[in-house]
C-alpha cells in the first residue's frame, strides 16, 4: 500500500493526516511552533507512523499547505530526511485548475487555495467555504472554479483571548454557549458576545456575498467550530473538517505530483 503524508502547517495547530485515494485515513493535530527543531518534529512524526501502522516506505509522496514558512522549511527538511521524497506544496505556482481573481494572486493563502479545490470538487459551484481557525476566512469562488476573493475576521479564539488579554477585568473563558442569551455572568456574557457574535456574522457576511453575486453559494465549512456553526444555524452547510487535507490530495492530483 502507498499513501501520501499532507501536512496542514496553520497558525495555531498542525494538522497532518495519511490519505489514500483522496480519503483521510488517519490524522494528527499537534501545535505549530517555530522553535520545534528537525529532530523534534521528525521523531514526533515518526512516533505516529509507527502507532498507526504505517512504514516509512509506504509514504510515497509528501504535501504541504502552510501559512508558516518557518516551519514549512522544518517539514521540507523531514520529508526529504525521512521519506527521501521533495515534497510539494500548494500555493499559487500550482496549476490546480483555479482561476485567481485576486488583485496580487501571490497573496492568497495557501490552504484558502486548498479549501476551495477542495469544496468545488465534493460540491461544485458557486460556493463559499467558511473556514475558522485563528482567522475566520469566508472564500468565494464561482461556477468555474474561479477564487474570486473573500472576507477575513478575528477567529474566535483569538477574539476570546483578545478580550482577556485587553481587558483587565474579563477572565479567560471556556467557549460553550449558555442557555439564555441574557447572561447573569461576565463568562457568560463574553461566551454568548464572541459565539453568538460570530454566529450572526457568519449568516450576515454570507448573505451579503450572496447579494454580490447574485446567486446562492454551496457552503461549506471547516476548521474547529464548523460544527457550532452547523448546529446553531438557520442556513445548510456541509461540513468538512479535514478540507485542507483534501485540497492538498486534489491539488497534488491535479499537477500529477504523485
């Protein structure tokens, strides 16, 4: 058997996972740190292969996605230490069959490519895929697979930490909802400000995207409150919480980099 390794290298947390045949069939999250060295990562790396059952000969192509480059050049060096494999890695010089429409097409992230890719070939088009992380990135493409742009805000952990941080008087708080909207605590009030918040401007942003372009847009969300955002929505949305993942397969796919 043969698989490949995608490495989804993001602001807070990396996410690497083993696919097949564009499936993800086991996956790990660990923190990105530029002060992680080769020889950290790599031994890491190694301990889950191993526990997973998986060889290092079975690992026949590495790819990348990363908004880090510090610590893509760490994961270049492993792939080629370990794997004996240059890895290749997702970015605008791919040939993934996405029109960029951005003013500077340098300037799209990486896994905001990988995201598209991905939701375009489980859904087609238009759509928007909603991603949050430490950023909440809402991406537009069209019928065509064409980027046509989009929208990033605070994600919500970072306007959590924000607050506190900014804020003498306002703790560090655990992201649940509460059960009334009109709150009786200052955790409470702050849970339901950046959940609800972030709810009621996720389902306006949309709306107004969808006014631009005239049309419904499939929706497609990923990154770790996808599934509060699903469960306490009005609109339908798919979920994928592996999308980057995904993307990094079908771009490789679609370049024949494997």
């Amino acid at each position: 058997m043969s698989y490949l390794l995608a490495v989804d290298i993001g602001n807070t947390n990396t996410v690497i996972g083993v696919m097949q045949d564009g499936r993800v069939l086991k996956s790990w999250r660990v923190t990105t740190g530029n002060l992680q060295t080769e020889d950290e990562l790599g031994m890491l790396l190694l301990s889950f292969l191993e526990r997973g059952g998986y060889s290092l000969n079975a690992i026949k192509s590495v790819g990348i996605c990363s908004v880090v480059p510090d610590v893509t050049a760490i994961y270049q060096k492993i792939s080629t230490r370990y794997f004996g494999k240059e890895p290749f890695s997702i970015g605008p010089h791919l040939d993934m069959g996405i029109h960029i429409r951005y003013k500077d097409p340098m300037a799209v992230g990486a896994d905001r490519l990988a995201n598209v890719l991905a939701a375009f070939l489980a859904y087609g088009g238009p759509g928007i895929v909603i991603d949050f992380g430490t950023a909440t990135t809402f991406d537009v493409y069209s019928a065509d697979c064409d980027y046509l742009g989009g929208v990033i805000a605070p994600g919500i952990e970072t306007s959590a930490m924000a607050l506190h941080r900014r804020a003498a008087k306002l703790p560090r708080i655990e992201l649940t909802l509460p059960e009334t909207v009109i709150a009786k605590t200052t955790t409470e009030s702050m849970q339901n400000g950046i959940l609800l918040g972030t709810l009621a401007a996720t389902e306006g942003i949309i709306k107004k995207i969808e006014n631009e372009l005239g049309e419904k847009a499939v929706l497609t969300l990923t990154g770790g409150f996808g599934q509060f955002i699903q469960d306490h929505s009005s609109l339908h949305f798919n979920l994928r919480p592996d999308l980057v993942l995904e993307g990094i397969w079908a771009a490789g796919l679609k370049s024949r980099l494997f």
